[in-house]
C-alpha cells in the first residue's frame, strides 16, 4: 500500500505456541519454527514493515525476534523490535495488585502478596475464571472485571494504533505487533461485535488508519507453510 491509500497500518499478531500460561514461559521448539516461517513469508511477500513491536512478556519478545532474525536471513529489511508497553494483557487488579492472566488459583495468588490461592477461589470474579474452560472467554464476555475489560482494551488498541501516525517515517508502511490472545479477542469484540476463540499462532487482526481518520479492522492471516498454527478459531462465532 501506498501512503495515498492509507495513513499507517497496523497488523496485530498472536505470539508464537507455549507449553502452557503458568508465568512468563518462552516458546516451545514449535512457537520458534512459527515465529520464524511467518518472518520469512513476510519478507517474500514482500510487505513492507516499518517496525516491529511486541508485548514485554518473553514469548511475545522471543516471537518478535525469532520473526526479525528469519525476516532478515530471507532478505527483508527489518528494524530491531521495540517493546510497546500498550500490548500487554488486560490490567487485572487482585487484592490491590495488577495481576495477569493465567492458570490455576496458585499462579494467580503468586502474583499478588498477602493473596492464598483460597482467596482466589473465594473470589467471585477469579472463581468463576480458574473454574472456565476458556479463561480468556471467561474474562471477554464478563459483565464485572476487576479490571480492564474487553472494550477498554479494545480501545486501548485504537488509541495504540492512531499513535502510529505520529512517527512520519511508518507513514504509509505497515507496523506488526506482536501481542497477547486477551488484545486479539478484544479488538475484534471493539470492532466487530463478535466474541471469537483463539486466533491461531502468528494470525491476527489489522487495523488501519485512513485519511478521514476511521480506523478499517480486517482479519490477517499468515502462510506459514508446512509449520502448523496448533490453534485456529472456533465455530459459531456470534455478533452481539
């Protein structure tokens, strides 16, 4: 795209597989290989990145480096990630400490001093989520978050991606950022109305900012070849 067709473009990617979300994991074996097949696909296709930002948790850092280094050795031209504090998880709070999302009532209470796990049961928000079967969902179509909820960060996200315009050289080029399945599921809720399941590994959302100042959401997805995404959206996805 050129910059008569759009101000800046950001393309919002889930980070590469974990073994699970008990504290600030890296990726497996396969995260990297996802990580590095959709660097490479980006720099063949041709998509010119202005910058690459991630979330500050290690799996989304890793990804975006592993995405950087197969991006380059494929011959594209890419700058060094950047940390954006925006595309972090959802700020929970849990006995006046913000808290992320996570499994089990142990992990949760181990971010939070002076909580016990049986503190976290009791609780009717964090009972319910340890209880859910998708915690994100949980925490998406929740009518009482202790926190952030969907739509905040949702427009956490648009105000994230209007920043964008602020840099003259992303003008007209396209921003990746590498983030969380809790920002994906929001953005789509804030845009679309729709409460989705997980997107899969290295797919996601872009977001772009038009001249007259609305901002355009799409889904994106990235060839990964032979590497699989392990994760891909459920059926029935409703508007509300």
């Amino acid at each position: 795209m050129s910059d008569e067709d759009h101000v800046v473009r950001l393309l919002l990617l889930r980070h590469g597989r974990v073994a699970h979300h008990r504290g600030d994991v890296p990726l497996t074996e396969l995260g990297a290989e996802q990580a590095e097949a959709a660097g490479d696909w980006f720099a063949r296709a041709g998509i010119d990145v202005a910058a690459l930002l991630s979330g500050e948790t290690l799996r989304t850092r890793d990804t975006a480096e592993r995405f950087a280094a197969s991006h380059r050795a494929a011959g594209g031209t890419i700058p060094d990630p950047i940390v954006s504090f925006g595309l972090r998880n959802p700020d929970l709070y849990l006995g006046g400490h913000r808290i992320n999302l996570g499994e089990g009532a142990e992990f949760l209470a181990a971010q939070a001093d002076g909580v016990e796990p049986a503190d976290v049961e009791a609780s009717a928000f964090y009972g319910e989520l340890i209880a859910a079967k998708d915690r994100v969902g949980c925490w998406l179509e929740h009518g009482n978050v202790p926190g952030e909820n969907a739509h905040d960060v949702g427009r956490r996200i648009d105000v994230l991606a209007r920043s964008l315009a602020d840099v003259q050289g992303w003008r007209g080029r396209t921003v990746v950022a590498i983030t969380h399945s809790p920002v994906l599921r929001a953005v789509r809720v804030r845009h679309e109305g729709v409460y989705s399941k997980e997107p899969p590994f290295l797919h996601g959302y872009s977001l772009t900012l038009t001249h007259t100042g609305a901002l355009r959401f799409a889904e994106f997805a990235t060839d990964l070849g032979d590497v699989p995404t392990t994760s891909r959206p459920g059926e029935g996805n409703e508007k509300i």
